[in-house]
C-alpha cells in the first residue's frame, strides 16, 4: 500500500483553501498607526516523529492564531504530522479517510524537517495521527487541543 501524489496534493490544497482567506482579512483601519501588520498572536510547535510515536503527543495551541508546526523526522522512515478535523477520533487506521485531514505536515524523509504554518479556528479537540500505512496502529498517535 504506497500514497498516491493525488492524495498529498489534495490535502495540501485544502489546506491552502482554509488558510489563504484567513491571510486575507488582515485590513480595516481603526485610527491607530498602521504599521503593526503583523498578527499580535502567533506561537510555534515542534514535534520530533520516530518509530512510532510523537513527541510531544500531544500539543496545545490557540484558537484563531497562526501556529508555525515544526516537524522533526527523527526515525528511520517516513513519518507525518496530521490532523484531522475537529471531532473526528478514529479507532483504527481502516477508519481513516482522506477527507478527514485538516491540516498536515506531510510525509517527510526519515532525518529530515518540515514546517507549516496554520490557524485553527475552531475551539475543540483534534486528533493527530500519523497516516502511513501501519504507523497509527504502531503508536503514533495524539490530540491537538484548540483553546
Ligand atoms: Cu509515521
């Protein structure tokens, strides 16, 4: 069972879907200087993937703030960092599907990082897993809490 590149484009365009209109509505001036263009809020994450597991697994951001995600592949095979969309808990890796991801760092050389940048939105618990083939039954696994 290998990913398909149609599988990681779609996702990637999803996410790029929900973040660009975000990005969009930074206008509006209200009197105040003008030269703050830069959001007040943002944090960053890192998140080191082995064999099988996240750490840390589970994670912590706030709502409706850019959050830069960091992902260090320090295993020796591929690894991701996905998460699905809020509510969404999946009991086993059958259950998964494509449409379920909201945001992911994808698949990434083992010895290598990513980084990505998103705004959640909504309040709410999501799952992080990731989706290579037997790796969320082998323990990598977690939840993203959006406060
Ligand atoms: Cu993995």
């Amino acid at each position: 069972m290998k990913h398909t590149t149609s599988r990681k484009f779609t996702a990637v365009a999803l996410a790029a879907a929900i973040t660009l209109p975000l990005a969009a509505c930074g206008g509006g001036g209200d009197g105040s200087a003008d030269d703050s263009a830069a959001p007040s809020s943002s944090s960053s994450i890192s998140v080191e993937g082995t064999e099988f597991k996240f750490a840390p697994a589970d994670v912590n951001v706030k709502a409706g703030q850019a959050v830069t995600v960091t992902f260090d592949n320090n295993g020796a095979v591929d690894h991701e960092w996905a998460v699905l969309t809020e509510g969404t808990q999946i009991k086993a890796e059958t259950d998964f599907e494509e449409s379920m991801v909201l945001f992911e760092v994808e698949a990434i050389p083992a010895g290598t990082s990513a980084t990505q940048t998103f705004t959640f939105d909504k309040a709410g618990s999501y799952q992080i897993i990731c989706a290579l083939p037997g790796h969320f039954s082998a323990g990598m696994k977690g939840i993203l809490t959006v406060s």
